[in-house]
C-alpha cells in the first residue's frame, strides 16, 4: 500500500439521511482513516445512472459528462473503497446502485474490450445500517460484487447496526468497534 501521504479512500454514502445511522458509521469510519478520504453522496451527486448506450464497449470513456468524471480518477489510484448504505427492502438503496451502475466502465473493458481497467489493486469494506427485518445478507453480497469489480482484492468482514429501529448506530458499540478494524484494516 502507499505510504500516509498519499493514500486514498473513497467511500460511497447511499444514504438519503445526512445524520443518519449510515452517517453516524461512516463518520466513525473517516475519524480513523489516514490519508485522503473523499465521500460520494449518492444522494446529492451530480451523476445519472448507467444509460446502457454501450460506448464503453468499444472505448474506455463514458460518454455522460457529469459528476463521474471527478470519481474515475479516484476510483482508479484509490487503495481502499468502501459501499456504505442504509438496508431498503433488503438491499442497498437505489441511488447508491444508480452510481454504481457507472461502474460498468471497467467491466466492460475486461469482458468486452479484453483490456485491463486500469483499476488499482485495493481493500474494500461495506457498511450497512438497518433496522425491521431487511436482512444484510443480499446488500452485503451487491456490495462485494461491485467491490470485486473495482478491484477490491480483499474484502473486510460486513459491518452492520442492525438494529437501528430500537438502537441509534452512533450507540451500537459492537458495529462501532467493527468500523474501527475496518479502518485499520483500509490503513494497513
């Protein structure tokens, strides 16, 4: 990995909320991290989804000029990324998916131009928040595919407060101490 001076860590914020559970755990996560941290709200970014007009088939660049094409770079050089998103009918949120179908800039280069993404080997992690019954099982697996497809070589263990109708994530000490190791593990 690089040294402190210039390590990277993106994380995707799929939270409508920006006090919520998710930002209360994704907070926790950047009070630990070294280095540069940049934070996407999927919310509030400029960026559309994948319109499926299969330019990148042929070239690698997505033909939508928006806020992606700030993120690219990033995505490229970063070491660490991390999906962060509140649970919505046992899933992550649509926004957060609505970016993420942005990706498939580097899948195509591997499965149709037959060409390295130029993506660097990195760490990923996924932060969940939810609480009913959505169970974390199928956004945490979502999450590690797109992990996978950014080049995430390892894969921390989920951390998840799911609780979160009866208990706050900012007072969930077990998914808090989870969110430490996963920054250490991001540092290494």
């Amino acid at each position: 990995m690089n040294d402190l001076r210039t390590r990277k860590t993106l994380i995707f914020n799929g939270s409508p909320r920006k006090n919520g559970d998710t930002a209360a755990l994704v907070r926790a996560l950047t009070e630990r991290l070294e280095g540069e941290v940049r934070i996407v709200d999927c919310y509030r970014a400029d960026i559309s989804p994948c319109v499926d007009c299969r330019h990148c088939r042929m070239e690698k660049r997505c033909v939508l000029n928006d806020g992606m094409q700030e993120i690219y770079p990033w995505l490229e050089e970063c070491d660490g990324v991390v999906i962060a998103s509140p649970i919505y009918y046992a899933e992550l949120t649509g926004k957060l998916l609505d970016v993420a179908s942005r990706f498939q800039l580097y899948y195509s280069a591997r499965f149709f131009r037959k060409e390295d993404p130029g993506l660097k080997p990195k760490r990923g992690g996924v932060v969940l928040a939810g609480g009913g019954d959505g169970d974390p099982k199928r956004p945490y697996a979502t999450a590690k595919i797109l992990l996978r497809q950014l080049n995430a070589r390892e894969i921390f263990p989920l951390v998840c407060s799911h609780a979160t109708n009866t208990l706050p994530a900012a007072e969930d000490a077990e998914a808090l101490a989870l969110v430490r190791s996963l920054a250490d593990f991001l540092n290494r």
